[in-house]
C-alpha cells in the first residue's frame, strides 16, 4: 500500500513537472531564435568580409598563376617559396626581423609614454578631457597622411626641422632623415608612436579608474612612497590592460602599411631599412608578375597564421596568469 502511494506520488510530480520542462525548452528555443536573427546580419558580414578572403587566399597560395589566369596546383610551392627560395625568402626574413624591431620599439616608446600620460591625466580634474582630446587627435588622422606629413616636415630641402638647425648655427644637425638607414627605423617607430599614443593612454586611463584609491592610500600609510605604491599596488592590478595594449600593438605592427609606405615608399626607404611585411606583401602582389597571385596570397596566409598565432598564444597566457592570481 506504501508502496502504490509512492508510486503515485512520484508520477504525479512528474506530470507536474513535465510541462514545466515543456515550458524552460519553449523559452530557450524562443530566445535561441532571436538571437540567431539578431546576430544573423553581423554574421553574415563577418562571412563575407574576414571568413571568405580568408578561404579564398589559402585557395589561391595553393595554385600556380600567370597573372590571373590560374595554372596549376603547386600545393605548398608558393609558401616554401616565400619563406625559402630566393629572393622572397631573403626580404621575408628581413622584413620579420624589421618588424619584430618595430613592435619592440612601440612597446618601449609609445605604451610606456602612454601608460605615463594616463598616470599624469588620472590626477587631474580640471582640463582632462581636452588634454585627452587633443593627445588623441592624430590617430583619427590615415597614416598615409601623417606619412606624408611628417615627409614634407623632414625633407632635407624645404622641411622646417633643418631649416630650424640650419637657423640657430647647428648645421651639423641638418640631415636627411628620411635617407639614413641608421636613422630611418627609429623614425617610424616615433613617428607611429606619435600618433597612436592616445590608445593606450585611454586604455590605461579606463584602467586606473577601476582600482580603489584605499589601496594605494593604505600603501602609503605603511610607509611606501607614490613610485613604490604605483608598482607594487597600481601596476600589477594593470595587468590585464597591458595584455590587451600588447595584443593591440602585436597586431598594428604586424599589419602596418600605411605609414612606412608613407615615408619609404614601397621598397622599404634606404637600403630596405624600413621594409616590412606589408610593404613586402604589396611587392608581390601589385608590383611582381608572373605567379604574383599566388605567391601573394601565400604571403597573406603566413601573416594570418603568424599574427592570429601570436593573439591566441598572448591571450591564452594572460588568461592563465590572470586566474592564478
């Protein structure tokens, strides 16, 4: 008798539940189906603009061209051409080296400026907003234009930098910037710092807004100065900002065009000082001929593999450290 009441009871809460189940699998059904509709457009374009270029370079590199006429399969020929025959693979190396130098020299120049002017900026009140304003104006600005800019600015012959040396008696001083190879690189790179400097700086500033003033205040209380506190309280809870500043500058680095095209034209300024990727890529597909197609389309795909590579790895890593703490 017990027994039968149990049974009972349970397949009556079942019954009961049922329904219930019926109900949470209709609204999540409901909620899977508009948020399918509403993400379908950016998935759409998402397809059409990063997945499909991305599909159809990998298909191109596999194949041997004679202009735009398609030839034959070369399966991984046009990689291993670019990364091992000569010339290419002497102009790749050189321009990963180059570039590996470029983002290096970002890092050091234009995030510790920035991660310096966002510190200044987190302390004062009247005229922050401007002073962030105008720190940020250039990089609203092509790089081609500022490029050429800054080309007109250095010119040798009419630019007010050696017009400005040439009037105050230091002659010496008055070079062509743009024609040193010693100089060329470290140009870009302030150049390029110059003008994207106001990202991390409000990236950082956006930081520095979510940590407690209490903690740095009780830092201070136990004794340590405001450099000391900056670095053992501020600095490592920036972590996660300079993870994302460092993936951002990978990327910009590793995809720049614009501006050493700018400065050096397409063959890289002064005894390929400046020559990049980019400038590489553009070589071969719009300058080359004959299997320019493929060769250039190999020459994309290594970039992806190597960019996407380096953001995943970082970003896997800073996860990582970022949970153990």
């Amino acid at each position: 008798m017990v027994q039968a009441e149990e049974l009972m009871l349970r397949t009556g809460a079942a019954a009961q539940a049922a329904p219930v189940r019926k109900r949470r699998w209709r609204r999540k059904a409901v909620r899977f189906g508009w948020g399918m509709a509403f993400s379908a457009p950016a998935a759409v374009l998402y397809g059409v603009f990063v997945v499909l270029p991305l599909v159809t370079a990998l298909w191109y590199g596999l194949y041997r061209w004679s202009g735009t006429t398609r030839k034959g399969f070369a399966g991984s020929g046009n990689f291993h051409d670019v990364l091992f025959d000569y010339p290419f693979a002497q102009q790749f190396w050189s321009a990963l080296w180059h570039n590996a130098i470029f983002f290096v020299g970002t890092m050091a120049v234009e995030n510790t400026l920035g991660l310096l002017l966002a510190v200044v900026l987190h302390r004062i009140f009247r005229g922050k907003r401007a002073f962030q304003t105008l720190i940020s104006l250039p990089y609203l600005i092509s790089p081609l234009i500022i490029g050429y800019l800054w080309t007109l600015i250095l010119s040798p012959n009419f630019g007010p930098v050696n017009a400005f040396f040439n009037a105050v008696g230091l002659h010496s001083l008055a070079l062509p910037w743009l024609g040193e190879p010693q100089l060329s690189m470290p140009l870009v790179i302030a150049i390029n710092a110059w003008q994207w400097v106001g990202c991390p700086m409000l990236i950082f500033g956006a930081a520095l807004t979510t940590i407690p003033h209490e903690l740095e205040e009780a830092a201070m209380m136990d004794g340590a100065g405001a450099w000391k506190a900056f670095w053992r309280i501020r600095f490592p809870l920036l972590m996660p900002a300079v993870g994302v500043v460092t993936i951002l500058t990978f990327i910009g680095c590793f995809n720049a065009f614009d501006l050493v095209y700018a400065l050096g034209g397409s063959s890289g300024g002064p005894a390929g000082s400046m020559d990049l990727l980019g400038l590489m890529f553009y070589r071969i597909a719009f300058l080359g001929s004959g299997n320019n197609v493929g060769l250039s389309s190999a020459m994309a795909m290594i970039m992806f593999v190597l960019i996407f590579g380096f953001a995943i790895t970082a970003d896997r890593v800073l996860r990582r450290r970022e949970a153990q703490r």
